[in-house]
C-alpha cells in the first residue's frame, strides 16, 4: 500500500474512535500516542480528549517530550505538541514542567525568504494552562507570564494577558494596568488588558479605562465595549458623556454599540428617545440596539415607532 494512503487510512481509522466507546478506544489511541508521525499523534490526542481519557496523561506526556527533541524535524507545525497540551490542559494535568517548557518553546522552520515560528500557539496554550497548576503559586506564575508579554508573536501576547487576568490578583490587575499604557499596535492585546483590569478590579476601574477613550481610535474602540461588559450604570454614563463631546463619525457608532451593550434601562431608554427624536446619530442608535439581542418589549417598541429591527 503506497504511504500517503496508509497515512490516510491510519488517520481515518483515529477519527473513527470517535464513535466508539472509550473503553475500546483506549487502547488504540495508547498505541498511537506512541506513533513517530506527529500529525497522527495530534489526532490521537484530540480523540483522546473526545472520550476524556485521563487514564491516558502518561502517554501523553511521553510524546510532548518525545516531540521537543529534534523538533521541527520530528513535529513540524507544532501540531503535535499544541494537541497534546491542549489535551493536558483540559485535563488540569498538575506538573507545571511540562507547560514550562511549552511556554519557553520556539520552532523557527524555514519559509519564503527566510524562518518563522510555529511555536506561537503552543506558548499560548501552555500560558492558559500553567494558571491552573494549583503548586505553582500567583507571583511565580506571574514571573512566568511576564516575558510573554513581550514575544515576538501578538497572539501570544494577548493569551498572555489573559492568562494574568485569570490569576485575578491585584498584581495581575496593575500588570495589565502598564501594559495598557505602554500601548501597543495590537488593539486585541489592549483589549485584553482593560477588560483583565476591569473584570479583576470591577466598576472602581472604569475611570481608568475610561482614559483611553478621548482617542476615538480602534484601542478606544476596545475599551469603549470592555466598559460595557461591566453592565453598570455607571459604564452607562461615561460612555453616554464620550459620546455627547465627541464628533469623530467613526468613533460615535462604536460608542452606541457599547452603549446598547451595558444592558441597562437607562441606556436603552436614552438609545430610544434618540431614535424617536430621528435626529444625528439616530440610525446608527437603531442598530446599535436591534445588534444588541434586545428584549421583546423593546423590540415591540421599536415596532410602534414604525422601525423594526430586520428580521423580526
């Protein structure tokens, strides 16, 4: 049988375990945990995350330490080693080591013109995962987040400081609260950081978040929609006030999203009155809260005004 088909077959066959039980899947999937094809493995342990085969975090280990020797070689892509601390991960496998090594992993293989790294998301994966190894304790993990902060690879950045806003400590909140003001070229990195703050230090931060908004730029975009996932009165009223100063006609709109999206009845009453009045920025209020899943009596009233969402 020529290779690519055995290949295909082998990975058909792991797919099929799907549909099995789990007893009868594990000892399949233990063999093939073992497989020197890192694709293969990957699809091992993602089935083996399917059937939630904790019996199986021996195996899986083996491999994630099997496949950082010779690396690029042995797992290109990372494939193998991002499912199986994936598949850890959703374990809570306890030994911070391995997730360690994950977070410090870079893969440099070639590409047109040069190298890249494929080792972004798996240091982003071992991020998330170290926060729960219950040893490690909050200023520890905290040491080891830090540096990803500053990687090469945004995306890794961002889970960075997710994971520093799971630990949820009020140095986690005043990490998040410079990386905010270093400012970044990434609006889903600030993004992640005033939302950390904010769901770390509740509404006491929404004047600190607050602050970005003048820019009436993408990162004050972020923080307008981080402030309203507050869903306080008080996200209400400064973003109610930004929007009455500012006439930037990309940044009103995005200030009527957040708005609507505060979930107050106060805000929804001043986004109706706005909408009755017909005056500026009375169409963009309208999508504002038909995008907003409103109530049926809100969608009722809107129906009254003769300016009913689409599709209802």
């Amino acid at each position: 049988m020529p290779a690519r088909k055995n290949f295909d077959a082998e990975l058909a066959d792991l797919e099929a375990l799907r549909e099995v039980s789990r007893e009868s899947a594990r000892p399949q999937l233990a063999k093939a945990l073992d497989h020197r094809n890192n694709f293969l493995v990957a699809k091992a342990a993602a089935v083996a995350l399917h059937h939630r085969l904790t019996e199986l975090t021996p195996e899986l280990t083996t491999a994630f330490a099997r496949f950082l020797d010779s690396p690029a070689k042995a797992d290109p892509q990372c494939w193998a080693k991002k499912e199986l601390a994936k598949t850890l991960a959703a374990f809570e496998y306890q030994e911070p080591e391995l997730f360690l090594r994950g977070m410090r992993h870079v893969q440099l293989e070639p590409v047109w013109g040069g190298s890249a790294d494929s080792a972004g998301p798996l240091r982003s994966i071992c991020a998330l995962a170290l926060v729960q190894c219950r040893e490690v304790n909050n200023h520890r993990v905290l040491l080891h987040l830090i540096p990803l902060l500053a990687d090469k690879e945004l995306p890794v950045q961002v889970n960075a400081a997710r994971a520093i806003e799971q630990v949820g400590s009020d140095a986690s909140a005043l990490l998040l609260r410079l990386r905010a003001e270093l400012g970044s070229e990434n609006p889903e990195l600030l993004s992640a950081c005033y939302s950390g703050v904010l769901a770390i230090e509740g509404p006491s931060a929404i004047a600190w978040a607050a602050q970005f908004l003048p820019a009436a730029n993408d990162a004050a975009g972020e923080a307008a929609m981080a402030i309203a996932q507050t869903h306080t009165p008080e996200a209400f009223q400064v973003l109610r006030n930004t929007f009455t100063r500012t006439s930037d006609s990309w940044f009103r709109p995005v200030l009527l999203s957040a708005i609507a999206l505060t979930r107050q009845s106060e805000a929804t009453e001043w986004l109706l009155e706005l909408i009755t009045q017909d005056e500026d920025g009375a169409a963009d209020a309208h999508e504002a809260v038909c995008r907003s899943a409103p109530s049926e009596a809100t969608l009722e009233r809107l129906e009254r005004l003769g300016k009913p969402c689409r599709g209802n």
